[in-house]
C-alpha cells in the first residue's frame, strides 16, 4: 500500500492511467493452467535440460520427477520433460545468500521478500501431434508456459504400468509402478535388485514374488537364509500393517496349496511346520564333472586324476549295463551327445567314482618301487585285483572286482598316492553331506512340479552349512529347471507347428538370493565354467521365458558380467561410490539426480528401470503383505 497525504486522489489518478493504457493486463489465454514460464538460456546451460521460474503460489505444484509439458510459444511446438531439480525458492531481485537477508534471518528479523519458485527439467523427447515422442531437435523457446501432467496423463507417458505390481512412482499420488508379467522383453531378460541392508531388498523382492506367482508365473526363490519360508501366512509386522492400510492393501499371504518349501535330505528348514514341506535330494548324474572340480578347488594334478577316474567309471557303467543299457539305440546316442561341460554322465554315481578314485589308490599304494624310491610302471596285463571296500553293490563280487581292475589296466591312471588321497579326501567330503540320491529316501527334484503355473517353490538352503553345497544346488535347480523349460519350449513349438497355438510354455521366474555368494567375482574367477553355465541359463532363458533375478545386499562383490546380463534394475541404498559409478555406465537413462539421491534414499524407496518404461523412476515400494521370517 502507499501511503500518501491524498491517498484517495493517488489512486484515483492510478485508476484513469490504467483504463487509458487499455486495463489491466490479462494473462495469456494459453498460459491458463501454466504452473511457471521457461527461462532464457545461459552459457553454462546443457543440452535437454530448461530452467523453468513458477510464482510463489505455485511452488509446490511441480514436485521433483513430476512431468511436465512445455508448449513453446513461438513455434507452437511441445515438448514433454520431468523435473529432475527443484523445487527451489528464490527471492525476487535479490541474491538468497545476500548480506541483507542474511542479517535479517542471522539476528531474527521477520522479512520475507517476495520470492519465486525455480525448477530444473530435463527434456524427454518432443511429442507430435499424434502424441508419440521423438528425440528433441530443438529446444523450447524462452517464457513458453510450462503445464504438470495429470496422473493419467503421466502413467501413460511414464508407460511404467504392469500386473506385476511394484509400488507408486515419487512425485505423482496415483501412477502405479509395474512389469508385465507377459511381456517376454522384461523378466527373461533378467532383473538385479540390488541395495544395502535395511534398505528394503527384502520387501521388495516379496511382493515381487507374490505378484508375480498372482499373475500366472512359475516362481522359485532360492532362499540362502530363509527369509522367504512363511509367505503363505499374512504379515503381522505392525509397520507393514500401517503401510498396506495407507494404500488401500490388505495383508495377505501366499495360497499353502501353491506355495511349496523344499529343503535338502538330512538338512533342516527354517520354517518346519509348513504345511506343504518336502525333502529333495541331488543326483551327481546332473553335475558337470568340470564343474565339480571347479566347487571342490582340485589342484591341476587333482584334475587330472579326477577325468581319469571319471572316464573310468563311465566304462565301467557301461560294463555293469547301467548306461547304456545293451540293445538300447536311444541310450547309446544320449551317451554319445553328453555335453560334460555342460551336464554330468547319465546314471553316474558319485560312490562308484569314489570306488574308482579308491581303487587307483590302492593301486598307486602298491606300485613296486625301483632302488630309487620311484614307482615302477606296472604292466598293462597285471590283473591282480586291488584292495578296497567297494561302496558299490555291483563291484562287491568277483565279476565286478575283475571288471574294475580290467578298466583300470586299460587306463593306466598316472600314480602319485598323495593326488590320489587329496581326490578322495574331498569326494568323501561331499559323499559325508549325505545329500545325494543313492536309491533310498527322499528322490531328486522333480522339475515340472517346480515349473507349474501360478507355484511358490521355496529352496530352503538356510541349513546347507558349506557354500560349495549351497553352489552345488544353486547350479543342479538351474540345470534342471532350463532342460525342464527347453523340453516345455519344445513340445509347444512342435505344436505351434501343427497349428495348435493354445499350448503355451510355463513363464518361469528363479529368484536367486545372496546372489554374491554364488556369483561372486572372486568365485568367478575360480569356476568359470560354473559361471559359463550360468551365462547359457541367461542367453537361453531370454528366447525360453525363463528369466533370472539376482539379489545381493553386497553389489561391489558381484562382477561386471553378472551385471551385463541384466536389462532390468531396482535400485536400493547404496553408499559405495565405486558400485554406483559402475552403475552408471550400466543403467541407462538414469538422470544425475536420481544417482544423486541413490546413498540417501529412505527404507521402500527404489530407483526402478524396466525396459518398457519411457524413463527409470524413483518408486515408493509398496509394502508386502505376506510374512518375512526375518522383518524387523
């Protein structure tokens, strides 16, 4: 207000200049619904980004990672952009760090200029008139209106929709984060979820998994630890609780009647009394031999007289009329077909490898030395038998004793006692875990009861005890869970072919938890193959809908080629500069005030990219209703 001796007569006369200049001026009818105006570019401006200045009611009209529209007045061109900084509050004409104000705040003062709000947009692409977006030529002309998407509007744009529900994108109230369950671009093209402890991994990856399963899929979850056991109750987590009533969601756990834990023979479960609980065993048969080697750490010489040991044993399968069985073609060409780097020896046995390995022992034992004290090369006719106590029932009699010394002559297996023992020592160690079919208890797993649609198979691993008998059965369930899916895939593309389209091959989904204890770079470097095997899963699985999820709380463990066969990402607290600058040159489209936030982001928030989202999105996880054993 001003104040003057004939205040009456000063407005008076203020009120006549206005008329004749025309009234008061009138914003733009196009401005209408405008929450600010684009500024003039300077010289440290960038490429794809615009300042954009709002009033001060305005402010919080345009919250970070909102999406806005910019209409460029000029050349009545429209660009679609997010807010990626800001906002932030200025003084009108004033500097916010001027001493005036500074001294006024410092010493308690009360004045509060006039002041705008300032936004930073990054540009996502220009939109034609048919509202598709393309890659921006130009950039939007300076004071062009700026408009905030609607909800609506914004998932559209933000494409980030799915029956596989993640949570709500930050910076809208109602646009629903998710991944299509049906969409072979998205989960066979494997996913990381990745993040700090306490960060909300776990969280997320339950809802994930309950969705998932809810919308048709095969899921299985192996659960180094346990967490995952009790998703067949409701939550009762009080912070869950509140969360779910907040958006609407009841606690609710996974149907018992689709939800199966398994866990090793002669190995507990974290949760026994699921009502759905069963014992598994392994069958060595499915064991890489290379891989194998690899899990137990055998030196070059240990290699080496494992293959011999193997190679042995395969002869004397054969000779037993195990495998192949005789007069059988079929047998005889699966032999012949046997990818050893790949898979292990049909009907192999690991106590008739350990009868071989024994045997050659015994043999090397009693090798006549020369005067210098060095085994003498024993003649190829030598069939006196040599002593061990066979573990298997075919060598117990005289025949199958003759025809493993036979085997062993024609072998000739190089000597030295001591490799022999180190062999036998570490396949005792694993025939001591008591985990492998021998023909008695609990089978193998059965593979397609794992792949049924709309299943929760639960891989209790929390009572394994060794890390090299948690890898044996990470790698046997993603050996047998991909031959499983490539005979699926096979018999609906023989349909396909006969014009019968309504077979359609299950979509499967494996959870691979404490992913760094599996794939971990120092692992990796010590079992290639293991990891080889691992990649072909990956590669296949894209083309097989079967897709891979890996899960780590330690990201800077796992190495860079683990990473490269992901194309989807969710993103937890990370702190590590090194993880996130590596993440940075792997997740694309992520702008730097997303990374920024990445070491800050709070319990249930996530930096989610999908390949079918427009952009990556910050997400507020949605809370999980069924039961974790370990919540806190």
């Amino acid at each position: 207000m001003i104040e003057t001796k004939n205040g009456n007569g000063f407005h008076s006369q203020l009120s006549a200049d206005t008329a004749t200049a025309g009234g008061p001026a009138m914003p733009h009818p196009d401005d209408v619904g405008s929450v600010g105006k684009t500024q003039f570019d300077l010289p440290g401006s960038t490429d794809l980004t615009i300042t954009v200045v709002i009033p001060k009611d305005r402010l919080h009209a345009a919250p970070a990672q909102s999406l806005v529209r910019i209409v460029s007045r000029h050349d009545e061109r429209k660009y679609l952009g997010v807010v990626t900084a800001g906002p932030f509050a200025e003084p009108d004409g004033l500097r916010g760090d001027s001493p005036m104000l500074t001294a006024v705040a410092t010493h308690g003062g009360e004045y509060l200029p006039p002041y705008h709000g300032r936004i930073q947009v990054t540009i996502l692409g220009e939109q034609l008139t048919d509202g598709t977006l393309t890659p921006p030529r130009l950039r939007p002309l300076p004071n062009s209106p700026v408009f905030v998407l609607d909800d609506d509007e914004a998932g559209r744009v933000l494409n980030c929709s799915g029956d596989v529900r993640l949570g709500l994108a930050v910076g809208h109230d109602k646009v629903e984060v998710g991944a299509p369950s049906s969409a072979k671009s998205v989960f066979p093209r494997h996913t990381a979820i990745l993040g700090t402890t306490g960060g909300g991994k776990s969280t997320t990856v339950a809802g994930l998994i309950a969705r998932a399963r809810a919308a048709g899929m095969a899921v299985v979850v192996l659960d180094v630890e346990g967490e995952y056991t009790e998703m067949n109750e409701p939550t009762n987590h009080k912070p869950m609780l509140g969360g779910l009533r907040d958006r609407g969601m009841s606690a609710e756990g996974v149907p018992t009647k689709d939800m199966t834990v398994y866990h090793l023979l002669n190995r507990g479960t974290a949760n026994p009394t699921h009502p759905n609980r069963k014992e598994f065993s392994l069958q060595f048969a499915r064991l890489s031999p290379y891989a194998v080697m690899e899990i137990l750490g055998l030196s070059e010489a240990q290699q080496e007289r494992f293959l011999k040991a193997f190679d042995i044993a395969k002869e004397l399968l054969r000779d037993l009329g195990i495998f192949p069985a005789k007069n059988n073609p079929e047998q005889e060409r699966m032999a012949l077909e046997v990818d050893e780097f790949e898979r292990g020896y049909p009907r192999m046995m690991l106590s008739l490898l350990m009868d071989v390995v024994g045997a050659c022992l015994s043999r090397s034992e009693k090798a006549p030395k020369d005067t210098r004290g060095k085994a003498k090369e024993k003649d190829d006719e030598d069939d006196t038998p040599v002593a061990f106590l066979s573990q298997t029932p075919e060598l117990r009699n005289s025949e199958g004793k003759a025809k493993l010394t036979t085997r062993i002559n024609a072998a000739n297996p190089p000597g030295n006692a001591i490799s022999w023992r180190a062999v036998l020592g570490k396949l005792a160690r694993l025939n001591r875990m008591k985990v492998f079919h021998d023909g008695d208890g609990p089978g193998p797993m059965a593979y397609a009861k794992l792949l049924r649609p709309g299943s929760l198979s639960v891989i209790d691993l929390s009572d394994s005890g060794y890390s090299e008998l948690n890898n044996l059965v990470i790698a046997d369930i993603l050996r047998g869970v991909q031959d499983e899916q490539d005979e699926s895939y096979g018999r609906f593309e023989a349909a396909k072919v006969k014009g019968d389209t309504t077979t359609e091959p299950p979509r499967v989904l494996i959870v691979v938890e404490e992913a760094h204890e599996f794939l971990s770079e120092e692992r990796i470097s010590r079992t290639p193959v293991l990891f080889e095997q691992v990649a072909k899963i990956a590669k296949r699985g894209r083309k097989r809908w079967l897709g891979l999820c890996f899960v780590t709380q330690l990201p800077a463990h796992l190495p860079k080629q683990v990473l490269g066969l992901c194309n989807s990402f969710i993103l937890h607290k990370l702190n590590d500069p090194g993880v996130i600058s590596l993440l940075r040159r792997t997740v694309g489209g992520v702008d730097e005030g997303l990374w920024d936030r990445l070491p800050n982001l709070a319990p249930g928030q996530a930096i989610a990219s999908f390949p079918h989202f427009t952009r990556p999105l910050l997400v507020s996880i949605d809370p999980a209703g069924c039961k974790l054993r370990m919540a806190d």
